[in-house]
C-alpha cells in the first residue's frame, strides 16, 4: 500500500539549518528506505502542493493529513532568544494537533534543532514524545550532519511502517467488504443514468460520480426507464452496509474517518429510499418491453436471497437469455419490472437530489480510503 509522509515546517528559522536541510534529511532516508526492499511509494507533502487553483488553504492542508501516513513535525523553536516562555511555530503545532486526533501519536515524528533551544524546555505534552533532536557541527560541510539525521529518520519511519504493515491487511479486509457494495451501488446508479447497452469501466464510474446536481438533472430529465432497473430496493443496499459495520471485526478494528464515511453512505441511502417510498414516484409511459424476461433468484438457486430478481436479455425463442442484471425487488414491483416509467415534476428534483448525495457520500468513502475502490475479480458485479 502506498505511503506517503506529511512534513509541516516552519521559515521561521534559517531555512539551510531547518526547514530545507530536514526536508534533505527526509528524502534521503526515503531513499535508503526504498532500496532496502521495501515495497513503498513515499511522496512529501507540504502545504498545498500538487493543489490546483487557489485552494481553502487550511481545508486543504487537513485534508491532506487526514490521508496521511506519517506525520513529520518541525518542533524547533522559533524564539530561542526571547526571555519568556520558548514556543514551536504555532502554525505546526496546530498541524500536529490535528495529525494526533487523526492519525494517532504512533504515526508522528517529530523533530528538534538544538541549536535552538532545549527539549526540557518544550511543552509538557510535547517533552515526553521523544522528539529527534539534531544539530549542525559543521556549518560549511553539512553532509556529516545530514547522514546522522537522515539515518534516524529512516528508523523512525522503517519502525512506523513495520508496525502499519499489519494494519493495511485488516484495513484492505474491511475496505473490500464495502467496496463490493459500493460497487453495486455504482452499478445500480450507472445502469439508471445510461442503460444497458454503454459498457460499464471504472474510469465511467469516476465520471458519473463527479456529476454535480446540474448534470445530473440535465442527464435524468425525461428520461425513460425500464421498472427493473429504477424498482430496485435501495433500503437494501442500506441493510448490507450497515450489517457490516455492525460485525464486531469491523467495531474493533475500524478506523474513525472509515466509520464517519459509511454513516454518510447509509444516510445517503436512507434518503434516496425515503425518495422511493413515494407512491407517486414513478408514472407509467403506457409502454413495455419483450427484449428481457425478469426470473426469480430463488428458482435458479435456492440460496438466492428472497425478493431477488434477474433481468434476462431474450436471445432466441427457446427461452434462453443472459443475464445483463440482479437486484432486490419487492414482490408488488415485480408485475412493473418490463415497463417503462419517467420521472417527472417535484418528485424529479427530490430523485436526482437523493443520487446526488449517494454520489457525494461515496466519492467521500474513496477519499478517505486510498482514493481507489477494491476490486475483487470473483465477486465484481457488473
């Protein structure tokens, strides 16, 4: 799994003594670290880098330190020759404060020049993180210094990434269960949006999920959808999601920002269902369709779900067909599944407002997961 470390420094001081000769120190250990056999792509982070635009600059730093891996701190001081109270530079500690809540202390390093100052005279809260301490003897040939610093480094962050190598598994566990569910989601919601007949590729589902509500309604408006693919039952969806993160595996092991975006899922999805629950929801074009046959699960395989359905494609008149897709239908829809309905007037913005916020929730789950989805070649649903 990739990793990436966030450096917050500070231009308070000399930038060849701290800011720039530990960012050095830091890719060089990077570097050892990456012919030492370990499987890892590091990147450094700084402020808002690689950000186009103008961005919230705040925003943006803390989002890149919710998604970060480790966390490298410049806690130097920034008054050493004040004669009051000595302080770091406010900015960073501020950074750092957000990194604990987030990432954990065990994911922190941090780091002190002692040419400015003294770790006694830290915080009380900051003294006893054992910070590295380092200093530079040799002002005109740095490169003693910067092997001795960069050699620390790079224990710090081997021991960090040794002990998150056991964690990523169960991480990569919990993401591939939700993964598969938001994947049918997508699914359900890209087969609404284009049909049957657009091939259905990750780089489309990317697309369709950075729709804005404009779009959406644009693509939605007057649409005509065949009953199978709109009466499916989205409390479903729901029902899985929220089973597995009622397993104790996933309670025990979870982490914060996991939880809080599966809860925006489920609330998504509470929405859209509250939209379905509408009697008036969906008008009938008056037409339908002999192109597809809808069989019940429980008649192919016994151990089908109850209420879960398969949209047949026809391909002869014997009967046979290919199954292009599946879903959970209630038993009282099933008579509609070959019909044809549109969406129209109040219910229309209330629908194309609810797969917005399905989409919002979900792009939410991926930022906060590796900003990728897990793909399992046995279990896709596509």
């Amino acid at each position: 799994m990739k990793k990436s470390i966030f450096y917050s420094w500070q231009s308070d001081l000399p930038n060849n003594k701290n800011r720039g000769f530990i960012e050095n120190c830091i890719k060089k250990a990077i570097e050892e670290i990456k012919t030492d056999n370990i499987n890892l792509n590091v990147a450094i982070d700084r402020d808002t880098k690689n950000i186009t635009g103008t961005p919230d600059i705040a925003s943006t730093i803390f989002s890149k330190i919710d998604n970060t891996s480790i966390f490298i701190a410049d806690i130097s001081f920034i008054n050493s020759n004040y004669d009051g109270r000595k302080t770091p530079n406010p900015n960073v500690l501020v950074e750092l404060g957000y990194a604990a809540k987030t990432i954990g202390w065990e994911n922190i390093i941090c780091v002190f020049n002692t040419e400015f100052g003294k770790v006694e005279d830290l915080p009380f809260d900051l003294r006893f993180r054992r910070p590295l301490t380092y200093k530079i003897e040799n002002p005109k040939n740095k490169s003693k210094d910067k092997e001795n610093l960069s050699n620390v480094f790079q224990v710090a962050i081997k021991s960090i990434i040794n002990k998150e190598s056991a964690k990523d598994e169960i991480r990569n566990y919990i993401k591939q269960q939700v993964d598969k569910e938001i994947l049918t989601i997508c699914n359900h919601s890209f087969k609404i949006f284009y049909g049957y007949d657009k091939p259905y590729a990750l780089e489309e589902i990317w697309k369709m999920l950075s729709l804005n509500k404009e779009e959406i309604k644009l693509q939605l408006f007057e649409q005509k959808h065949l009953g199978f693919t709109v009466l499916k039952d989205w409390r479903d969806y729901m029902a899985k999601i929220e089973n597995i993160m009622n397993q104790p595996f996933f309670t025990q092991n979870a982490e914060p920002k996991y939880v809080s975006s599966l809860i925006k899922v489920v609330r998504s999805l509470e929405f859209i269902s509250t939209v379905y629950s509408r009697n008036n929801l969906f008008t009938s074009t008056g037409q339908s369709t002999q192109e597809y046959e809808v069989v019940d699960g429980k008649e192919m395989n016994p151990d089908n779900p109850n209420d879960g359905y398969i949209l047949l494609r026809n391909i002869d008149k014997e009967g046979h067909g290919i199954v292009i897709d599946f879903g959970t239908i209630r038993k009282y829809n099933v008579k509609n599944c070959l019909d044809y309905f549109t969406i129209g007037g109040d219910n229309f913005l209330g629908w194309t407002f609810g797969i917005h916020g399905v989409f919002k929730s979900i792009e939410s789950w991926i930022e906060n997961t590796g900003n990728n989805l897990i793909i399992d070649p046995l279990t896709f649903r596509n």
